[in-house]
C-alpha cells in the first residue's frame, strides 16, 4: 500500500519545507470547528455571518440570468485588478461611510483575507514589525506569522489605540533597530474587542502616523453594521495617502462569492495588482458580476439595515444574559459588529477551561487566539452573529456553569497553599 492510500502523516518532505512553512499554525478557531459545529453544542465561537434571511429565491434567478445573458463573460477570466462595474460599485458601497473613493484604486481581491496576504507579502521580510492593537484579528495575525513578522501589540481602550503606547513602542522598535512596516488597525466594530475608536483618536493617530511615517493598513469589514445605523469616517478619508484600506462583501452580504477589496494609492495599487495576478490570475468573474448585478438590482442598503437590526437583537441578548449570569465577569459594549470581549475573573484561565466548557455544550474562542504574544488567558472573545437570541442566552448560561465551577476550585486551590503556607 503506498503512503498515499494509507493517509499516514509520515511526511518525506520535512527537511524540505521553507522556514516560512514551520510558521504556518492551525487558527485555534478552525481547530475548533469539527466540535462546535455538533448541533448541541451552543458555539458563541465563530464569526459566521447570519445569512438566513438573504432573499435566496431572488439571487438564484439572478444568477441563472447572469449565466444566461452574460455566460461567456462570467465564466471567462478577467483583469487582475477586478472587474470595471464592481469596482464602480464598491465605490458606492464605501460612499456609505463617507469615503470619496476612485474605482481606479480599487483592487478587488477573494476576501479581503486574500488583501492581507498580498499586503504583507509586498511588504514584510522575516524580523520587519507590524504595530496591531491589543488584542488583533486571528486570521491577520497567522497571515503576519506566516510572513515571520515582528507584530508588537499596541496597548486599546474603549477609545481605541491609546496614542502615548503607539508612540512609545514606535520608539522602542526603531531604537532595536527594527524597521516598522504598518500599523494593522480595524477601527469599527473591532474583531475581537468589539471597540471602536472616537473620532478625536482617529484624527490623533494618522497625525501621528504621518509625524512617524507609519504606513495605516485599514481592515474594515463591520464599518457599516453600527447598531443604530452609525458610521465613523474611516481614516483613509482622513489621510488616503497614508492608507491601505480594505472592504469587504462577507459581512454586509454574504462571504460565499469571496469577493473583498483593498483600496491603495496609486503606487502601491500597482503593486497589489501584479502581487495578486501572480497569486490567483484574476479574481472569480462569475463572483465579481453576481455582486455587482445584487448592488444594481437590489435594495443592499435596505438588506444592511435589517442585517443592524437582527445582530442588534443578537447583542442585546448577549448582553442580558452576561448580566443575568455572569456579573463577576467584565466585558465590552459593542454599538456594532459580532463580537464581545470578556475579561474573566482573576485566576481563571480561558483556554484551559476550553474543554470544559466544550463537556459543558458550550463553545468560545479563547483570548489567547488574538495576539502574537502568550497573553489573553483571562480572555474570551464571544461571538454573538450566529446562534438565535435564545441559544445565545442559553449559551451564556451554560458557560456562567463552567466560570463558577472554576472560580470555585481557584478559591479551593488558594485556600489549599495558605494551608500549607501555615505548614
Ligand atoms: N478582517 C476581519 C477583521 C475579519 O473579521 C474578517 C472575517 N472574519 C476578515 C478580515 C476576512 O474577511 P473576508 O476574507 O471574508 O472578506
């Protein structure tokens, strides 16, 4: 039988593989997909989009006329920069937030992961720093891992990056001599923290971006999910010159076309474009069409609003139920997006209480998962987007289970020691 057939794990090409490869770590999160996707597990873990009450019906006849009428061009490869119409259209979408932008600048690219990736590749060597709040995104920090970058964590308050710990460790990376890259920021709606940052500290750290010439890549995908319809300009309107912004249709639509978009100054445009032909060709045709034709056909906005006013339920029943259950617990106050951030009481550990909580039938993403460093044990990051208001409060219930319990043998465990302090 051939090792082929017989799916041993033996691997002849270990001597073989790229340093870059022995970086390339599972997600904690998508390690945990094959347990929280058991029906009776309650997984506020995930940041699965709910996309139940997409007009579906609607999308498949509009499919069926884009093959119908426009076939040849949908299943056709396209430009790498993305297709002339989505890239029009897109401009609308960011128009939303008060962004001016020119669809010639538009890259499109599969997901706004795929931006991640091209950015970090144009411009991290192995050691170059990238500056990323406290706590930042997984899926950029495997992709800046992948890369061997240097991602220094910049200290957040409920206001956003505090401006005296960016400048701070600005300071101390180039006194190591270190060459510092860009600052990763997601402004709205954060994934995980579930902060956004104020107006005046927006204004604040391009000022100092610009003073320390610190290139912004701007990941933006909850910007228009503001609860009560809000939006805050982001900062490539601030100071486009200084911004690589990027957008996405998975959250304001749906993410099975995979279509995203990185925004970017001429110069670095130009690079986005080669860097993703050379990766992908060009962007799926078929994908790029279907959008346009669902922003051109129909009432996106309208879609986006009912999208504010389920997750708004969602939150809000979160919410409750953390207060109902969980009051020995601190955490955020999202107005938008999926995510809470919760600090768990002192000695309380949340990736070892992972498996428990699992026995228990309850998922999360432990806090760990979202920085470079080994730090987030007291946290964990609660998706509220997918399970229904119900579950979400059951949910919650039954992690209130796990915390207690634990909080318990923390007590126990402490009484123990002064015991044998006293010994
Ligand atoms: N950035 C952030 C902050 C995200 O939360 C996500 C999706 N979870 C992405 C980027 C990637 O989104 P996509 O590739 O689906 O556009």
């Amino acid at each position: 039988m051939s090792v082929r057939e017989k799916g041993t794990h033996l691997d002849l090409w270990q001597g073989s593989y790229a340093a870059r490869a022995h970086n390339l770590r599972e997600s904690e999160i998508r390690a945990l997909f094959s347990v929280v996707s058991r029906p009776e597990v309650v997984s506020l873990a995930g940041g699965m989009p709910n996309i139940h009450d997409l007009p579906l019906a609607k999308l498949a006849i509009s499919a069926q006329q884009l093959v119908l009428e426009h076939g040849e061009q949908a299943m056709q490869y396209g430009g790498g920069q993305g297709w002339g119409p989505l890239r029009e259209a897109i401009t609308e979408v960011m128009a939303e937030e008060g962004i001016h932008a020119n669809p010639d600048n538009v890259v499109v690219t599969t997901g706004s992961q795929q931006a991640l990736d091209l950015v970090t590749q144009l411009f991290i060597e192995p050691g170059d720093v990238i500056l990323a709040e406290s706590p930042s995104y997984v899926g950029a920090l495997g992709v800046f891992n992948a890369y061997q970058a240097d991602v220094r964590h910049i200290a957040v308050d409920e206001q956003g990056i505090i401006p005296a710990d960016f400048v701070r460790t600005v300071k101390q990376a180039r006194s190591e001599g270190k060459r510092i890259k860009y600052l990763y920021t997601i402004p709205n709606f954060h994934n995980p923290a579930g902060v956004s940052m104020s107006i005046p500290r927006r204004q604040e750290l391009v000022e100092l971006c610009r003073k320390y010439r610190v290139l912004i890549l701007e990941d933006n995908p909850y910007g228009l999910l503001g609860f009560e319809g809000q939006t805050m300009t982001p900062l490539v309107e601030l100071a486009p010159d200084l911004v690589v912004y990027l957008g996405s249709f998975s959250k304001i639509f749906a993410p099975g076309f995979r279509i995203g978009w990185a925004y970017a100054p001429p110069a670095v445009r130009d690079k986005l474009v080669v860097a993703s032909e050379s990766a992908i060709l060009s962007p799926s045709m078929v994908g790029q069409m279907a959008i346009q034709a669902y922003l051109r056909d129909y009432d996106w906005r309208g879609q986006i609003d009912s999208y504010r006013q389920m997750y708004r339920g969602r939150r809000d029943a979160m919410l409750e139920a953390l207060a109902d259950y969980l009051p020995e617990c601190r955490w955020t106050i999202p107005e938008g997006g999926f995510y809470t951030w919760l600090t768990l009481p002192e000695g309380l550990d949340s990736k070892d209480m992972l498996t428990r909580a699992v026995s228990e039938l309850v998922a999360y993403t432990p806090g760990t998962a979202f920085y470079a460093s080994d730090n987030g044990h007291q946290n964990i990051r609660l998706a509220f987007c997918y399970p229904p208001e119900d579950e979400i409060r059951e949910g919650v219930r039954r992690l209130a289970k796990v915390v207690h319990r634990e909080m318990e043998l923390v007590k126990l465990f402490a009484f123990q020691q002064k015991g044998h302090a006293h010994d």
